[in-house]
C-alpha cells in the first residue's frame, strides 16, 4: 500500500485539530499542512507547531497533498471541493468528517476529477466544544469511524489506515444506509434536545433534575453545523421525527385510557431493549 | 417545636431507604421503625439493622409514630393511607415521596382523619436503581426537595426540618403548580427518553454515540412507578407532550424550506437558554 507522507487539512478546528494532534503523535514522519481562511486562524494555527506549513492559499497546501482532509460543517466541506479542485494531484485522496453523507458524495462525485478519489468518512465522538483550543490528541482512541467506500477499494483502504493509526475502529457502510442510521441514533436525538430546551419554561429551568440535565445537554451543540446536517439529511430526518412523534402519541393514547397495565408492558419491553441494546 | 423521636416508614426500597440511612446518621435518637409487605422484605429489611422494629402488621409500626413516610409508587401510597388510617395517633404527621402531588394531596385529604396533618413532599433525586440495597445515606445531601405545603404550617416546619437534616434542600410549592412543573422538568423527559428507546431500530443501537445514550439513560426507569406517575399528573403531561410535538413540528417546516438562517437562529436561541438556565 502506498506511504501516506503529506496530508493537509482544512478546517482544524476541534475535529480536524483533534484528528492533527493524533496524526502528529502516531504518524511523526507525516508532512502536515493547513488551510487558514483568515489572518487570526493563520496565527493560530501556526501557533500549535503541528503543521510544517500554514497557508491562506488554497494552492500552496493542497496541490502537495496526498490527502485532503475536510473538516468542516456539511455546506462548507461541499463548497471546499470546488476551492480544492484545480490544485489537487493525480492519484489523491480527498476525504471529510461530515456528519452526513451521501450529499457529500454526491457532490464530491461530481466535483472532482477522475483521477482524483473521494473517500467519505465520519468519526463517531465529538464534543459540545468547538475550535482546535480543545482539541486533543486521544479523541479518536477506541473510537468508531465509519467509512463509506467498498472496503476493497485502494483509497478506501488508506484512509480506513489514517482512521487506525489514531486509535479508531472503522466501519465501512454505504452512504444511504450512513445518513438513515445517523438520522436516528444522532440527528434526531439532537433535534429532541433542542426542542426539549426550547420548551422548558424559563422558571422551571432551575429546579432541573439529572434527567432533565441529561436530555438537554447537547442542546448547546452549534447551530451552524446542525443546520446544515439537518437540511443534508432532511428527508431521513423528517420521517424519523414523524416515527417519533408516533410514539409521543401512542403513550399519550395510554394515559388518555387511564390504561395502566398497557403502560407498564410498553416501558418494560423498552427497559429489556434499552439494557440489552443501548 | 415538636421534637421529632418516632418516625415509621413504609415502602423501604431505594428512595425510603436511603433516607432512613440518612436519618439514623444524622438523627440518631430517633426510633425508625419499618413496614414489611412480605415476610421477604421482613427478613431484608430487618438485616439493615437500622430499625428498631419491622413488622408486617400497619398496627404495631403506625401507631406509635410521630411522623409515617410513605415511600412507594404514586397508587401505593393513596392505597397506604386507607391501610394507615385506623392506627394514626392524634397528632401524627403523614408525609411521602411521590413524583406527582396533587392527586396523592387530594385523597389524603379526604381519606385521614381531620387530627392527622398531610404534608406532601418531593425529593428531587433518584436513580434508575431500585431497592434497599442500592440505597445510600448520602442521596439528599445537597439536593432539592419540594414540599406542598404553607411553609408556616406547624407540620410542615415539621417535614422541612426533617428533610433538611438529611442535607436536602427545601422549596415550599403548592401541589398544582408542582404537578405542572414535575410534568416539564422530570415526566416529559421521561416519556420523550422511553419513546426514543422504543424506536430506535436495533441493529443501529450498537453503534450509539455518546448523545443517544445521553437521551436513553433513563429509559431504564421502572414501568410500574412510572405508570403510577403519567397517569397521576395525565393532564399536564397531556399538554407538555402537544407543546413538545409542535416544537418537533417546528423543526420540520424549516427544514421543509431548507431554510438555514431560520434552523442557526432558532439553535442559537436555544444554545443561549441552555447556557443560561441549564
């Protein structure tokens, strides 16, 4: 398999940055490069001492990469590959950590040239922190990324290595399947938190127990990558809503009847899935 | 005011149990004394050795106490106080731990004898575990405990001294806007944690990042004690459950429109909040 020796990056910022410092410890003879998109990033980048080169010119970090990380909210990580596209080598690899996919590789298809392939991959963990400050080095250790290539594909197989060498489990699934599991084990649980927040009484607020806590803790996730993993997968989602809020009224249905035993059998079929699965 | 020297408890499972703990610690003159339901928990309970007497007979435990906590599902205790009410001394306080207040308020009223005081009370702790075994003398220290009664009311001085010797602190609330409050703050959660476990298909759940075990966390909470609750407080869970769907529904218009400013300004308001109250 071939060497993996420049890698560049765009968009270090608590993701990307965490993804950095981990390359930095466990690939040392890799060549790292970042694209800055302003004068204060510039700084703070150069700054960490992880990059052998820092630029505001997409040209001068991306045409000496063999492979192009994306690092960004969904909307950008597609505008990126137009930037990328001129200055990219034969025979590179682009790559992102979208939280959603198949629009990503829709684009990133019909973007790109030919000569050049487009790896798709989502690392599951991430933090209500944002900006390469928090970034660390252990975020991906026992982690799970999943990668959605065919796993017998060459670049499938260099970016599922980059994914192992931090630490990182990977899965490899179809970008389809990808973004109608995300839809229900991440996106929705996000749109739930958000709702729930937005609902609370202000006055209540304080008095809030564990529970409460609990539910709305990624509610303080920014609205900016939200939105655009909202709009990238809206259809997943907007179905996976309606199935929730099925539910909502099936248990209100129970109550409605007073029907205790109906209520009771619900909770613990959901208590043996929620012990067993979850 | 009274010194508080008998104080009987029935229902000695996680919650009972730990504030009996907690009283033998910090209220060491104090005889507890414990109602067993089955010669089963006669036997486990008396192993804690923290009673002075446990009997399978209301007679022998109530009738000596100053104060009866009642510590078990919302329909227990209204059925509790019906099995207590011959034995109660003049005098004697009557107080529980149930989720839901006004309906447990209203039969006490009606069912005890007019020289009995009922003070409801409300700790806001808890655990997915249940049983005395789990239990442990530390639960209330710092934690919030409301109680449905005039705070100038000699019995409730009474609950509130109580509570608060254990580490709890007191909120003094009326039973309807606890009921209405409890419904946003602790069942809707409840139900929202329940419904998402209830949907998620199986096969996705293995690769659960940490948000939705965030959200499904309490979905492990038992069916007959939160059957007893919703069905307590249906009508402000009722309510909560529509307010919650139309915020769901929400989300779904502006995703329908793909409309991006409208979805970043909507989570930015709500990171705030978040930030702010939670």
């Amino acid at each position: 398999m071939k060497k993996i020796s420049d890698i560049t990056i765009i968009g270090a910022g608590f993701m990307g940055g965490s993804l950095v410092k981990a390359l930095r410890r466990h690939l040392p003879e890799v060549t790292l490069r970042a694209y800055a998109r302003s004068k204060r990033s510039l700084i703070r980048l150069r700054k960490t001492k992880i990059f052998s080169e820092v630029s505001q010119d997409f040209k001068t970090v991306v045409s000496p990469a063999d492979i192009v990380v994306l690092a960004a909210p969904v909307e950008a990580i597609i505008e990126s590959l137009r930037y990328i596209k001129p200055f990219l080598k034969k025979g590179a690899i682009v790559t992102d950590l979208g939280s959603s996919k198949v629009e990503i590789c829709r684009e990133a298809k019909k973007i790109l040239p030919k000569e050049v392939d487009f790896i798709g991959a989502h690392p599951l963990t991430g933090s209500e922190k944002s900006g390469i400050a928090w970034s660390h080095e252990k975020l991906y250790e026992r982690s799970l990324c999943l990668v959605t290539a065919d796993e017998h594909d060459r670049a499938a197989k260099v970016i599922s290595r980059l994914w192992r060498s931090v630490g990182a489990k990977v899965v490899f699934i179809d970008p389809h399947s990808h973004d109608k599991m995300l839809s229900a084990i991440s996106h929705l649980p996000h749109l739930i938190s958000f709702s729930l927040t937005d609902i609370i009484p202000a006055s209540f607020a304080k008095h809030a127990p564990a529970s409460l806590k609990d539910l709305t803790r990624i509610s303080d996730s920014p609205g900016d990558i939200w939105a655009d993993i909202f709009i990238s997968n809206k259809d997943n989602i907007t179905a996976d809503i309606n199935n929730f809020i099925k539910a909502l009224k099936g248990f209100q249905l129970l109550l409605k009847k007073k029907d205790k035993i109906g209520i009771v059998r619900k909770i613990e079929l959901i208590n043996r899935k929620k012990r067993e699965l979850l």
